[in-house]
C-alpha cells in the first residue's frame, strides 16, 4: 500500500459515523442467521422424545450401595431399573443391632 493509499484509507475510516458502524455488525449476524436458516431442510423437527432417566451412580451400584469416589460408600437412590433391582437384593437390617461396617 502506497503513502497516498494509506492516507486516504485514514481519512475515510476518520470520516465514518460511528453510529453507522455500531449497526453493521448486528446485521451481518443476522444475515449469516438468515442464510444458514434458509439452507436447512423443509422437514420438522423431530418433537422431544421422553426425558432420559439419569442414574447418578453410572449404573455401579450393589446392593443398594456405591462408591463414587472409589472409598466412600453412599446410599444409591436412581430410579432406573438396574439401581431398583440391586436395591431389592439389599440385605436386611441385622438382628442382632451388630452389623458388619463393609459390604461385599
């Protein structure tokens, strides 16, 4: 780029209205929104399916029992169906009021 270009370059970008610029940067966002909305499929989208059921435990659970940090022991309370069926095999409470502190 030459002196003479640079200069004049100077002088357009000094002479620009600062309000105009401030607008021309929400419109190219909102043309690029409108180009990629007109290049999308005519089909509908597909309605949300049934909620996905998280199981907190990652499915780790024994007996009604998991360790999420790989030593401390918690009580599993998901609801999907592998987390209900350990918790059924759970042994009960000991009679006796001695219990033993580990499970296996």
């Amino acid at each position: 780029m030459s002196l003479w270009q640079w200069i004049i370059s100077f002088l357009v970008w000094l002479s620009a209205d600062p309000a105009v610029i401030d607008l021309e940067q929400p419109r190219a966002f909102a043309a690029v929104a409108a180009a990629r909305a007109s290049m999308l499929p005519e089909a509908p989208a597909p309605g949300p399916g049934p909620a996905p059921v998280a199981c907190d435990c990652g499915q780790t659970c024994v007996r009604g029992v998991w360790k999420p940090d790989g030593r401390v022991s918690q009580t599993c309370r998901c609801q999907c169906k592998r987390c209900v069926a350990e918790r059924s095999k759970a042994a009960p409470p000991c009679p006796d009021g001695k219990c033993p502190t580990v499970l296996r």
